[in-house]
C-alpha cells in the first residue's frame, strides 16, 4: 500500500446519488487523505420504488468493499430467490404454459427495493456530505485550461455556482454529464445512448393484490418467474420482506416506444392491447411446474394476471431502453465513470446494479494508492483498463439475453430444447466472476 502523509486532502466530487455512488463514498470515506462529497439532482435521492436483483457478484463486491454494505440488503428487506428464477413458455403455439427451465446459482439473487436499500446505504456514510437539489450541468478538466491546474476540475453547478476539486468521478446514470466532459471532443459519435427499440413497463403492487390475481399457489414462491413470449417477456419477484410483488413487461416486437420523453405513464388499455399482440390467447390448461400443479383456473394465463395485476394501480411507468453503442474509454485526466455513465447494460440479466456495485469497489482500491493530485489520473487508467473489458462482456451478453427472452435469439428462438440448452449456463458470465481477484490485479497495477 502507498506510504501515508499528505499535506492537505484531495477533494473528490462525485456526481449523482444512486446507490453505486454511496457504496463507492462508504469505501473512499475509509481513506485519510480524500475528502468526498456527492452532488445530486434530486432533492431525496431515496424516494424510488421499484425493485432490482443483486447476484453473487454484485453481494461479494459489497462484502469486499465494507460488510456493513452487504447486510445493508437485508436491513431493506431483500427477498433471496430460490431458484434464482423459474422460466415459462407464455408464446402462444406449441409449449404455451409449459416450464421451460429454473436458474440456480450458488449463491441465489436477492430482489430488493432501490429506494430501500438506497436509505439503508445512506445511514452508513452520515459523516459524507450529500448535496441534494444540486444538479452538475458542465465540468470542465482544467487540463485544458490556460489558468487552471491541470490536476484539477471544474464543476458548474445549475444554481450558477461552481467548484475546483481534484477529481469527479461520474455516477450521473445513462444521460451523464460526465461521460460527455470525458469523451470530448475525442469521440462525440459516443457520447449520447440511444434506444434500443423495445420498450418495458414497470409497477408494484401489494402482495394481496398479487395474491387475487395470481393465485395463492403462485405468490407462495419467492423466485423470480419469467414468461416468454413472441417478443415480449412478463416478469415478477418480490421484495420488501415479501410483501411487495413488481411486474415487469418488456416489449421489441411490434411495439416500440415512440414518445419524445424517455419515460412516462403508460395507460392500461395500451399495455393490455401490446400483451394481446405479443401473447395471443395464453390457454386455460392445468400448468405443472417442478411438479408444482397449479389449477386451471383463467387468471392464470400470463397476459390476463398481469392485467388483472394492474387494474387497481392506475399508474403504469414505462419507457424506452437504452444503450451506448460503444465507449472508448471510461476516464480522462482527472475525471472518470462509474455504472450507467461508463456504459449502460440491457436488463435482461440483472446485471446493471451488479455492475456499478463492482466499480465502487475497483475505483476504491485504485484510489487507496493516490497520494496527490498527480495520482489520480493513472488510478482512473488502471481502472479503465480492468472494467471496460468487463463491462463490456456483460453488456454484449446481456443484450443476447434480452433478445433470448423474447424469443428473438437467432438459432435459438422459441425451441424448447434450445432454450434449455441456453438457460444451463444463463449468466454464468456475471454471477462467477472472481471480484477479489479483480481486487488484486488492481493493486499490482498500482504499485
């Protein structure tokens, strides 16, 4: 490790207040000679309700980083998935209603609520200042300044305001105001992400009400249930100790999101005639699941339970998904991107949050090794050049999974056999991956 004593701490900024940032500020907090600060637009960065899935990776990440992080899950209430997920065939035609395969890991995800655990996370960096209502709308690396120290960075502020600090690290999410100060005017065709063509939708809903629309048979799992369809896929798991069921639609078939806004309320009619499109009539027979009878009462066809899921919630979020085409690089100088900023992941997989928990923890072992301002920027290179690779491999086969779950997947499809066949090694590539190792190859680089 680098030798201690510096004269005065180097001011870190980091822009946005989601989760992987207050992980990241909880690791950089332990160091003696930074002192960080986030910048976020919202003015309560916690108040959001949906519901996300963390993998083994993603938990010993937080492990590695602080324990305090990893049992911060449970303290919000986090469902362990057992199995990880169970998967359907909801396509109309041969198979409709037929379990297709489960996912095992050996270590099973956990679905918990983002606004939860965000609050959780928070209670343990209450020494860390968090500027909430303020917005980053430029940063300048005075690198290219004639007056400014090129070790540093400029950030505005949307108040008018502006500060010098010594690094920014960009933890803005998928528009990130970052991500274009590190890319200009090198790459300008990278900077901004664009829409995938499908589109997904998203509610919570009260177990109960889960409950009548489903069955009791079906909400008596906590596993992650997954219905393919002709290009489209349902999916729902619960969190908050349970007692919160989230459903999920995505849709790149014949429908597209076509709204100048990336997001917004999606009316019910609209989402029952896009699952009409893609599901067709889903069939009444007796499912058996794992040997699992479930009755052939009709709510349980996919289409009309998610409906009926709907009916008494008026507000179904929806929006289009997005994706960077390609990053060329993750820093420069003195600034760099975390999560989303650094380059969205489909959310097939499950992996995005993963993802972002696993740069806190690499950019906070670089870190420990910088000792002034002329550190920082090769502590963001060796970053650089351990996390895009892995980025970038979770975010091709997580686009590939996305296009699987629709039944769009060339040479795979709606086949059966095929799908088993893919299932058996479904994200091995994210859930085995060895961040401790990660962790030591960091440091060798740093020395």
């Amino acid at each position: 490790m680098p030798s201690a004593g510096i004269r005065q701490p180097l001011d870190i900024a980091i822009a946005g207040g989601g989760i992987a940032s207050m992980c990241l500020a909880r690791a950089l907090g332990d160091i003696p000679n930074l002192r960080v600060q986030i910048f976020e637009a919202r003015q309560d960065p916690g108040e959001d309700g949906q519901a996300f899935g963390l993998g083994s990776n993603a938990q010993r990440a937080l492990e590695l980083m602080d324990p305090i992080l990893r049992s911060a899950i449970d303290r919000a209430g986090g469902v362990r998935m057992d199995p990880s997920a169970r998967v359907m065939m909801a396509s109309p035609g041969q198979g409709h209603g037929e379990w297709i395969a489960d996912i095992g890991h050996e270590i099973p995800q956990i679905i918990v609520g983002r606004g939860a655990f965000q609050r959780e996370l928070q209670k343990t960096i209450s020494h860390i200042p968090i500027h909430t209502g303020q917005r980053i709308i430029k940063v300048e690396d005075q690198a290219a300044s004639s007056t400014g120290n090129p070790c540093q960075v400029k950030i505005h502020l949307e108040d008018g305001s502006s500060r010098i600090v010594d690094a920014v690290i960009g933890c803005d999410g998928v528009n990130s105001v970052v991500r274009t100060a590190v890319l200009l005017p090198e790459h300008p065709e990278s900077v901004k992400s664009s829409r995938s063509g499908s589109y997904h939708s998203r509610t919570i809903i009260p177990i109960q009400d889960g409950i009548n629309a489903f069955g009791d048979e079906y909400c008596k799992l906590k596993v992650q249930n997954i219905w393919i369809g002709n290009g489209c896929v349902v999916l729902t798991d619960r969190f908050d100790d349970g007692k919160k069921m989230q459903l999920i639609t995505n849709f790149g078939g014949k429908r597209t999101w076509d709204r100048e806004e990336d997001w917004g309320v999606l009316d019910g009619e609209v989402l029952k005639q896009d699952l009409a499109m893609e599901f067709g009539d889903f069939g009444k027979e007796v499912w058996a699941v794992r040997g699992l009878q479930w009755s052939g009462n009709p709510c349980y066809q996919c289409a009309d339970c998610s409906l009926k899921a709907h009916q008494r919630h008026a507000k179904i979020y929806a929006g289009a998904v997005k994706t960077h085409v390609q990053t060329p690089t993750y820093a420069k100088g003195n600034m760099c991107l975390l999560g989303d900023a650094a380059q969205t992941i489909s959310p097939a997989q499950g992996a995005g949050a993963g993802q972002a928990i696993e740069d806190a923890l690499a950019l906070a072992t670089v870190m420990a090794f910088v000792q002034s301002p002329e550190d920082i920027a090769k502590a963001f290179q060796v970053y650089d050049s351990v996390r895009r690779p892995r980025r970038s491999d979770v975010a091709r086969s997580s686009g590939e999974a996305g296009l699987f779950l629709r039944g769009r997947l060339e040479g795979v499809g709606l086949d059966m056999e095929k799908m088993r066949q893919y299932l058996s090694k479904w994200a091995d590539n994210v859930h085995n991956y060895d961040a401790a190792k990660m962790v030591q190859e960091l440091k060798e680089r740093m020395r």
